[in-house]
C-alpha cells in the first residue's frame, strides 16, 4: 500500500534520513565494532589495552552520538516516526542482517568459544578475547573469558542504549527512572561487584561469581552444588550470601511483587529485561498480538518453569543423596518438602483464586501438579538412586535448551525478528513465577480512563509483551496479564490519556464492566447489572 | 430470524452490532464500500507516520467477525427501498432487512471553493483519503508543500502527519486563532505557538479563495482570498468539518435534515429504520449538544444505546456529562463537562498556564452559584470518572481546585502542579 519503499539505505527519505550528527555517530560507532572485529581476525594489536578503550568508547560514544542527532532537536514527545518504514524496526533487510548477525555471535559464544581466541585449557588467551584481557586482569585480576567479553559488551550496550531511551522518553519521568535503574543494577551488580569479589579469591577462599539480583530460577544453576559448596566453605560472607538469595526468591521478591507487581524486577532490575528495553526498544513493535500467540505463550511459559523446578529439585536430591554427610538437609526431608510447599502453595492458589483462573489455566496447573508431585513420589517410593532421569543429564539439557538456545540464541538474537521480549513472554521461569502471583495476588494493574478510549492500537502495537492492551481499554476494562512487566509504554504512546500503571488495593482489581464510561447512567446501571 | 442490516462498518455500527450478538441470536450484518474490516478511523494519521500498520489499526483479529456470526457484506448502497425493505447496491444487488441501521457517518466539507475536486485535494476522513494522501505525498520531493485549510482537530492532525516527512506545510486558519470557536483563548493561543514551534507556517485570519490546476487536472497551488497571494502546492488538504454522508438518501423517504432526522429512540421517520452516529441529526438538541455529534465516543454511545432497543429494551439516547479529547502534536488535551469558548451569560472560567506553554488548564464554573461546569486539560490527563462524579455532585469549583490531585492522571513520577494551580487560583480569588 505505502509508495514509500523500505529503503536499505541508511540516507533513505524522510522521515527515516539520518541527519549529519546520526552520520558520524555511526561512523564512529562502526569504527569501535570494526576494532573487536579486527581483532576476532587474530590481527595482532599492538597494546591492547588501549585499543580496547578506544573500541568501548567509540561504540558507546557513537551510539549516544546517534540519540542525540535524533533526538536532541525534537520537541518532548512521542518518537515512533517511521517505525515501521524502517528497514531495522520493520523485519526489512537490515533487521535479518542484524538477526543473522546476534544469532551467530551467540552461537559462537555459547558453543564454540575457542573461536573468539578463548585459551583452551588455561593457554593464552588470543584473538577478541586476549583484547579484553587487559579490562579482565584491572578489575578481578585474571585473563578474560568469553563470559567476560560478554559481560562487558552487555553492560556497554545497556549503558549507551539507556542514554538513547532516555533521550527518547525526554518527557516520561517514569521511563528515565526505570531505565537509571536498570543501568545501575547492570553495571554494579552484574558487572563491577562480581568482578571486583573475584580479586578476593584465593587458595583458601572462594566465592562463585555471584550477581545479587540474578535470583533462581532465572539463575538456573544458582543451586548447583559446586556453587553450593563454595557458599558454604566461605563461611560467614558465603551463608550470607547463599541465605540472601534463598530470602530473595520467598521472601523479598513476594513482597515486592505484591506492592509493586513483577515490574519492580522485570523492568526496574533485571539484566535481561535491561536489554530489552535499552537496545531491544527498536523491536518492541514486533511482538505478535495474536490470540495464538498468547496460548502457546501461556503453554510455553509454564512449560519451563516446570522444567525449571523439576531440574533444580533433581540436581539438589541428587548430591544431598550422595554427599549426605555434608549437609544438614537430608534428601528425603528436602524432596517431602519440595512436595509440601508445591502442594500447599496450590491449595492456597485453588482456595482464593480458582475463579480467577481461566480453564486451561486451570487443568494446565492440576497437570503440572500432578506431575511433579508423582515424580517426587515415585523416587520416593521407588528408592531408586536417581530421579527418574539422571539429575546431571537433565541439567544440562536444561542448561543446553533454555539457558543457551532460548534465552541467548532465540531470546536475544531474534530481537530484530520477533520483538525484544521473546525470551522474557515466552521462556523465562522467573517471569512466569513473579507473572502467576502479578495476576493473583498484587497491588498492580493498568487502569483505563473512563470511555476515553479511541481504540487506535498504539498501545497494542508498542507492547513488548504482546499484549492486547487495547482489547481490555476499549472495554473499560483494567489490565491485569501475567506477562506485563510494567515498562508503562502503553501508558506513553496513548494519546488520549487513557492508561496508567497504578498499584492499589486489590478489590475490585479485576473488573470487566460490559458499557464504558459515559454514555446514560441508567443504560450502563441496566447492563452491568446483568 | 430477523435479519438486522447495518451500514458502515464504524465504530458506531460495530458498537451496535457487538451488544445485538451479546444481547441476541439475531442476524447481523455490516455493509462497508470502505474496508473488509472494522478499523479505528482515529488512527488513520498513525499509519501515514509509520507508528502504526493497517493491520494493526483494526480492534478485533479477522476470526472474530465469524465467531461471533456477523455477517460482513463489502458494498456501496446505492438506495435504501423502505417499502420493500431492502436496499440495493451500486451493483444492482439487492439485501433484504427487518431492521435497518444508518450508520454511514460523515465526508468532508467543501464549501465550493473553484478547484475543490481536482486531484490532489482531499479530505482525511476515509481509508481512500488517507491511500490518496499517501499516493501525492510521499515524501518532500514529490510533495515540495502541502496547503491545509480549515483549523480544527482533523486539520491539525494532518499538519502533523506531513511534518513528519518533513513537507512543509502552510496552514490556512480562517479563525485568528487556532480552533477559538471551542477553545477559550488562552488555550487557543499556547497552541497557535506550540504549532509554529512544530514549523508550520500556520496563517491565521486567512481564507481560501481558489485552487488552481495545473493541465492534467491536478492542483498545483491555491490562491488566498484575502492577498491574492498564489502559493504553489502538491496537495491541498481540505478540513474545515464533516457533514453527514447522506446523500445517497435523498429520494429514499427518510426524513432528512443536513444528516438524517432521528427522535431520542434513533429512530428515523420510516419505522425499523434507525440512524447513529456522526449521520444522525437530533430533532432537538440534547442540553448542550450539538444536533449533529461527530465524535468518536458519541457514535460508540449511540451504539450501546440502539442495540438495547433493537432487542426489545427501548432506551432513549441520554447521553451523561459531556467529554471529548484529543491531540495536538504533542499536546493532549481532555475535556470534561462544558467549557465554552464564547463564555454563557452566568459562566466564569479560571485559567492556569504552565510556564513552560504546554500545559494549561481553564476551569469553568457559575458566577452565582460557583457550581463547577467543566474542565479542559491541557498537557495533564486527568480521570474521566472523578470529573464525571464531581459534575453529578453539583460540587462547587473551590472544592475541585483543592482536590485537584485526585483526578491526576499522569503517569507514576511526573511532575505536580496541582500546588501551583491552588496557588494562582487563590491570588486570583483574593485579587478580584
């Protein structure tokens, strides 16, 4: 229909040509990507260290320079101009380049190390990853890694794509604090804190790298027991730490989430969310909206939390089993446990809320239940040694399939493809977990103004959750999804003021009036009455 | 089964025909010669922006037509024969009805200006107006300027779309200042600026005199009555108002005024025909009310309350407290109750204006009873259903300037002015 032509050249027409700031600042953004690239090729770089600064710093510079050619002229407002002429934001051709590009990096990265010049058994480490040898050795005092390398240019990415949302949300206070926040959270505590704790490693002490707010089951391997060990033979400082995290998934995060709903750890903290709403934003408008889609996310979903649960109570039962003597926790007080809390914890659930749950919401959580519990049961019973599946090998099917595939490869390298929340709709167990209490037992919703709704889409289409917000704010209706992490952009493209993110008391949370607000009161007395 | 037949697949069509399927078994079906689907009228400039797809402007996915059996005919009525009650295409098919709804809605005012239906001048009302607006204005080469001409809320939406391919924009106003036939002038005035600020070269006070053509019938520029000055242009967009798109009644017996006549049931001269939306026209006008509502929520209004009747639960059209909203580049506004441009003899107005000139508020309340009579907003939302309340409460305007700060809106961490609001409220009250 358009005349206007997905044009692949970057200088294209209005309103998607680039000004002569967002020129050089991809000039220079490409400069700092083309001196990792060099290096990938081997070519050796006299004094690394230098070279890599030069490398971060243009990346970032460029990027912030980009922003600010788009967006330091323009008035406070709205910026999706051209969003869906563009080649990058619109699945053109730059956006498969783009998609190819991330995917093959996370493959490389997950799978075939060895290629970034990783040293293998402890040699010397070449290649792009000898070029953060220099930044690995300053903060935490050994060579890099892949998971440095990694490290660093995520917390890059998230830094110098913050400045950009920031820019681009000029007017929105509650899309800049966000974002402040989850800059700090990536760059403190996944990034500095780990890597400045490392230097505290020695013969006698160690602590597993450990980023504070990573909490399990997002965290898959945070019950692993190399990690476990380590917690526990670091005394005092490793208890701590190990207590902490168990006291953020039952007690913090609960809390948390009722006051606040899941935004407060989906897009206030969480690294991958922070990636998603920093260099993820150009994608949110590819999320699909469709019926479909939510079915197979709600299947999906849940499906890996599951998993997640299943894997994790395996590979705990499995070394309480063996290494009995050093724990206190015994296997079988661990698994009737596990079996109690999951069968209290649904009680609870059926009690209060089965009337909130949709069918297949419904016969999904019996299954899983029944499931689980089984499970337990027959390694109970049984006495067998292992869990039905061998722990070891369902926990690397579970490191192999959600935490490489899903969440790197599909999760982030599709962004251009499917939007930039695949991994947090449809595979994260941690969303899933805070999602199902969002939905039952917290404060927060979206509320809809009135009959002020106009039914445009905006909302709809800048979702990154793929929610159909504007189904529920044409209706009147609040919005209470399990999969909405509050990043409150609906709330931002509306243009007549209909919705905000508000957190209040639970009654009447969940509303679905059938005659919106202003038409005659008899007429809408009459209807929502019957 | 009766068979209910409605015309125009809108919001007020669709309204009624969603609440017939949730109240009734009834056969529906929607005739459009506009679109396969339902989409949002409302966010036609979004597509020309590029925020938004067509696709995406549609409400309800495809499947949900079928599913819930409303039948969808695409077709242009040629008449409607009430004594055969049937109405008949341009292409000599024929429907039958047992119940006829108009819903047709509006087409854009021409006030027979010489050169109005050359190409390249149009309206922004239909899917058709906005592919033609696409097709002359694609971008800045093609489209070296555009003219607009008539100040109000389609106009300004169309001075915003262009600006976003960067074609310059002359917009001729005939008011001398932006929509003041609605707006009170301190409202009026911040956006006059707030469009100069969007580079617009906005002409207040001017009219249109001609459009000229150039030799193969497309115009090429327009000339201004009040100078004779000719400015050269790719695309004239005209939108001084809609009236109803009637016409195609005119020999059919349906009583017809500038839309069609329709009493507080809807229901047009010819019984089991019934007319809502932007093409009814009341008999009387209800309170404050235009005769004729061309508004989105007053279509929707109209919907909800015609399929109570049609099975078999008369309701009159009573609409509640007046609202409305809008936006104008980056400022949105939202009214609530009546605040009039041309103040009534008992109305006093409070007017608040942030430094900044993009938000501002003007209060409207009685001068002897200080009952608060409306609110326009102005950069600041502001909940519907506190004003709605405050306004069948009869409160008074000291107590809704205090209170202020319950019916804010603005998102988690914005800034408040309800302080400052107070403040200029009451320096103004001590001063007169």
């Amino acid at each position: 229909m358009s005349t206007l032509e997905k044009n692949m050249s970057l200088t294209g027409e209005a309103p998607q040509n680039l000004n002569s700031i967002q020129k050089v600042g991809t000039l220079v953004g490409m400069f700092g990507l083309f001196i990792i690239v060099l290096a990938g090729f081997n070519i050796s770089l006299p004094n690394k260290g230098l070279w890599l600064t030069i490398a971060l710093i243009s990346i970032t510079g460029g990027i912030i320079l980009y922003a600010k050619g788009a967006y330091q002229n323009k008035l406070e407002g709205i910026k999706n101009d051209g969003v869906w002429f563009k080649s990058i934001s619109s699945r053109g051709y730059l956006a498969w380049i783009a998609g190819i590009g991330l995917t093959g990096f996370y493959i490389v990265l997950y799978f075939f190390a060895e290629l970034l010049g990783l040293g293998i058994n402890g040699g010397t480490n070449t290649g792009v990853i000898a070029l953060f040898d220099p930044l690995s050795k300053l903060l935490n005092g050994n060579p890099a890694s892949q998971w440095f390398v990694y490290g660093t240019l995520y917390t890059v990415a998230i830094l110098a794509f913050g400045v950009k949302f920031i820019w681009k949300y000029k007017h929105n206070r509650y899309e800049q604090s966000r974002t402040v926040s989850v800059m700090f959270f990536q760059t403190a505590f996944a990034f500095m804190i780990p890597e400045l704790m490392a230097r505290l490693n020695s013969d006698t002490f160690s602590l597993p790298y450990n980023d504070l707010k990573n909490m399990w089951p997002l965290n898959y391997y945070a019950f692993d027991q190399w990690r476990i060990d380590q917690f526990i033979n670091a005394e005092t400082i490793g208890l701590a730490f190990l207590l902490f995290g168990i006291l953020s998934i039952f007690v913090v995060s609960p809390i948390l989430t009722y006051k606040y709903g899941k935004r407060w750890y989906c897009s206030w903290v969480c690294g991958c969310g922070g990636l998603a709403e920093t260099a993820g934003d150009s994608f949110r408008q590819l999320s699909d909206k469709s019926m479909s889609a939510w079915k197979i996310e709600r299947w999906v979903v849940h499906s890996v939390l599951v998993f997640s649960v299943v894997m994790t109570t395996a590979v705990i039962s499995t070394y309480l089993g063996y290494d009995a003597t050093k724990y206190w926790l015994t296997k079988d007080l661990f698994l009737i446990g596990v079996a109690l809390f999951l069968g209290l914890l649904f009680a609870v659930i059926w009690l209060f809320k089965r009337d909130e749950l949709a069918k297949d919401a419904r016969y999904g959580a019996i299954g899983y239940l029944v499931v689980v519990l089984s499970l337990i049961g027959i390694h109970y019973l049984s006495g067998a040694e292992l869990f039905l599946f061998e722990a070891s090998k369902l926990r690397s099917l579970y490191g192999f399939l959600i935490g490489s595939i899903f969440s790197g490869v599909i999760g982030t390298g599709f962004y251009p493809i499917f939007g930039n929340r695949v991994w947090c709709r449809m595979g994260c167990p941690m969303a899933a977990i805070l999602g199902m209490q969002q939905r039952l037992f917290s404060k927060f919703r979206i509320t809809t103004n009135g009959g002020q709704c106009i039914s445009c889409g905006n909302c709809s289409t800048y979702c990154e959750m793929g929610i159909d917000v504007r189904a529920y704010a044409q209706k009147g209706e609040n919005i209470v999804r399990s999969s909405c992490v509050g990043c409150g952009v609906c709330s931002a493209v509306c243009p007549r003021g209909v919705l905000k993110l508000e957190n209040d008391t639970m009654n009447g949370r969940i509303d679905s009036n059938h005659i919106l607000l202003g038409n005659d009161v008899d007429l809408m007395e009459y209807v929502n009455r019957n | 089964m009766e068979h209910i037949v409605i015309i125009g697949n809108g919001i007020s069509g669709v309204t009624t025909a969603r609440h017939i399927r949730k109240l009734s078994d009834k056969k529906i079906t929607i005739i459009s010669s506009e679109t396969d689907h339902f989409f949002s009228r409302t966010a036609l400039m979004y597509i020309y922006m590029g925020h938004m797809k067509y696709e995406q402007t549609k409400p309800y996915e495809d499947y949900f037509w079928k599913k819930n059996r409303i039948d969808l005919k695409r077709g242009f009525v040629k008449t409607v024969n009430p004594q055969q009650k049937e109405v008949i295409f341009e292409d000599g098919d024929r429907m039958n009805y047992d119940k006829l709804v108009i819903a047709v809605g509006s087409k854009s005012n021409k006030f027979g200006w010489p050169g109005q239906d050359l190409d390249a001048v149009h309206g922004l009302y239909s899917k058709q107006d906005l592919d033609a607006i696409e097709q002359y204005a694609p971008n800045n080469n093609i489209c070296k300027r555009a003219v607009i001409v008539g100040g109000g809320l389609i106009g300004i939406e169309l001075a915003e779309m262009l600006s976003t391919r960067n074609i310059p924009v002359t917009f001729l106003v005939r008011e001398n200042s932006f929509w003041n036939g609605v707006l009170p002038d301190g409202e009026s005035q911040m956006l006059n600026r707030h469009i100069k600020n969007h580079h617009i070269d906005l002409r207040l006070g001017i009219n249109l005199k001609e459009i000229i053509s150039d030799k193969n019938g497309k115009a090429r520029a327009v000339i201004i009555e009040e100078t004779d000055e000719e400015l050269p242009c790719d695309l004239v967009g005209l939108t001084a108002g809609v009236s109803p798109n009637v016409d195609f009644l005119k020999d059919s017996g349906i009583e017809l005024g500038r839309g069609v006549k329709v009493n507080r049931f809807l229901e047009t001269n010819i019984k089991d025909i019934y007319a809502i939306g932007d093409c009814a026209e009341q008999h009387e006008p209800i309170g404050n009310r235009r005769p004729i509502e061309a508004v989105w929520y007053t279509g929707r209004m109209m919907g909800e309350t015609l399929a109570q009747t049609l099975c078999g639960n008369p309701f009159e059209y009573n609409p509640g407290h007046w609202f409305n909203s809008a936006k104008f580049f980056d400022i949105e506004y939202q009214t609530y109750g009546w605040v009039f441009a041309n103040k009534k003899e008992h109305e006093a107005h409070f007017h608040w204006k942030h430094e900044d000139d993009t938000k501002c508020i003007t209060v409207a309340y009685h001068k002897g009873t200080q009952e608060f009579l409306g609110i326009n907003t102005f950069g600041i939302r502001m909940r519907h259903e506190v004003f709605d309340r405050w306004l069948t409460e009869k409160k008074e305007v000291d107590y809704v300037i205090q209170h202020l700060s319950e019916a804010n809106f603005d998102p988690e961490f914005y800034r408040k002015f309800e302080n400052q609001i107070l403040n200029a409220y009451n320096q103004k009250s001590i001063s007169v």
